[in-house]
C-alpha cells in the first residue's frame, strides 16, 4: 500500500484543523447566540420592530378584555430606563375583598390569563395585569430569568400604592418566569401579603435545561454556562446565576404548582425543606386544565385574611 505523502497529510491536518474551529465556532459562538435570542428574546420581534418605526409608542389595548365586558383602565409604567409595561387594571362591579396581581407565561402575553381574570373579578378581587418586558405590548427586547420580572413586579406595586390603589390581601400569581418573579418579589416587597407559583424554574440552572428541553438544544460541553453569557451580552442584564443555596424559604402564604414529573426535581425538594419550619408553603401539582387550576388558585386565596372594611377606590 502507497503511503501517504507529507504534502497530503499536511493538507489533511490543515482541513481537520479548520473544521474542528468550525465546530468550535459554531458551538460555541453561532448556536448559542441564536439560542440565546430563540430561548430569552420576544418572540415578535419582527412585528415589535415593524411598529416601533412607525409608532412613537407601541398601542395599548384591550380589545379582548373589552370584548369579554371587564372594562380596562389601561395605563403604563416605566419600569426602568429602557423598559415601560403595558399594563390594566380590572374593577369587580361591587365591592372589593383583594388585589390580585397576574404574570403571564413566558414567550405569551397578558392575553393568555383573560380567563382567571374574570374568574377573579366575579369573585370580587381587583385585578392587575401586563406584558411582561420583552413581550406583547410592552418595550424590551430579552426578558429577564425573575429577578427583573421581580422588579417589574415591585414597582408596580408601589405605583398603585402611592396612588391608594390597593386593597389588600395583595396577592400575585405567576407563570414561568412570572412564577419566580413572585417568589423573589414576595421576599422583598413587604406589601405582598400571598402568592401563587405555577411552574417556577426557581434556579437558573433548572431554567436552561428547561430551555434546552423545549427547544430541543444540542447538548455540547458547558453549554449552560456559554448560553449564560451569550444571553447577557445579547440583552445587556446583569443578571445573577441563581444556584440551588440561592433558594430562601417564602416569607408570604404560598401555593407552589409544579408538573408531577417535576415534583422530585431537587429545586422543588430545596425550596419545601427550606420553608418547612415557617409552614407557608402549599406544594401541590399542577392539573392539566385550566378549570381545575382556576379551582385551586380560587382556593387558595378565598382563604386569606381580608380588610376588615372593603373600600371602594376611585378609578
């Protein structure tokens, strides 16, 4: 057999060479930054940019929420120099007996919660809900992994506040991000007197393998940490890698609903040893329809303590 000659297998280290940076390229810069924007950046960015060139300010309405007869008071808040939500406010038509806050899914809008809205409403609670940054009809263009969302959350609080806006028990239920969004809100913001958690990630760790799961992601040595860093340098938050010993037990009443596949998740294991002691925390999983999920969330807040007198606010 004919060896191989220098020449050749120079050429031949030299295209291995190229192709072996061409997978490092492609892994390690192109794949994840494409990721980091599918996974974490709006998923309407076409039609976001599209209105932003012809609109000064992005419309909002409530066009579905008018038609399901809940009369909105839609109004804004600046958030942060670069992000304003786009935000309503639903009145019951008699008096009230709470303040419920609700934060939609992740990659939907406020939209997707009309139907707890007027279940909450028929049950006389204030209801107040938005699109969360980086979605429906309000600016950004990443959503954030809670911690964001969580400020979001805070401010809107103390703007309704100053505008004796609230009746309480305060309650705010989330989704997704949202979820997390109340459990780190509820730990910081002392008018917060409940909240619902449905499907929290509760760890950024857990978040990207939840990621890598719904988009089907190519596994590839360090990836989490490579997405992590591509998602900030994509959306320009500093946000903070939550771990497992970042989890703190809940301060407030608490409803946490998680998958049944995901009851044994350590995540989920962590967060009820750590909370066991204060015994505020309710784990239950989440069912399969929205009927019966409205049923347990119903539940849980009819039970709060209410203000001894029910106000009347003024719209």
């Amino acid at each position: 057999m004919a060896k191989i000659s220098r020449q050749t297998k120079e050429i031949i280290n030299i295209i291995l060479f190229f192709l072996v940076i061409g997978l490092l390229v492609t892994f390690y810069w192109i794949y994840p930054l494409n990721l980091a924007k599918t996974g974490m950046g709006r998923n309407d960015l076409d039609n976001y940019n599209e209105m932003l060139d012809t609109l000064s300010e992005l419309p909002n309405e409530a066009l579905l929420w008018q038609e399901a007869g809940l009369n909105p008071d839609t109004f804004r808040v600046e958030a942060d120099g670069l992000t304003t939500l786009a935000c309503l406010r639903c009145l019951p038509e008699d008096s009230f007996i709470g303040t419920v806050f609700l934060l939609h899914n992740d990659n939907q809008n406020r939209d997707s919660i009309l139907w707890l809205a007027s279940a909450l409403l028929q049950r006389g609670y204030v209801v107040l809900a938005w699109d969360q940054r980086a979605s429906g009809r309000s600016t950004g263009l990443n959503r954030g992994a809670g911690q964001y969302e969580s400020a979001d959350l805070n401010e809107l609080i103390a703007n309704l506040d100053l505008r004796y806006r609230l009746v309480h028990p305060l309650v705010a239920v989330g989704f997704g991000t949202g979820a997390d969004a109340v459990i780190l809100s509820s730990q910081s913001e002392s008018r917060l007197d409940a909240i619902v958690a449905i499907e929290p990630y509760l760890t950024s760790t857990r978040l990207l393998n939840k990621l890598k799961e719904q988009h089907d992601m190519l596994w590839f040595p360090f990836f989490r940490s490579v997405f992590w860093w591509w998602y900030e340098m994509r959306s320009s938050y500093a946000v903070e890698y939550r771990e497992i010993s970042d989890i703190d037990p809940v301060v407030v009443p608490a409803l946490l609903l998680v998958s049944p596949e995901d009851l044994d998740d350590v995540e989920v294991r962590q967060i009820e040893t750590v909370s066991s002691s204060s015994g505020k925390l309710r784990l239950q999983t989440t069912p399969a329809d929205n009927s019966s999920l409205e049923t347990i969330i119903l539940d849980f807040v009819k039970n709060l303590p209410v203000d001894s007198v029910s106000l009347k606010l003024e719209n």
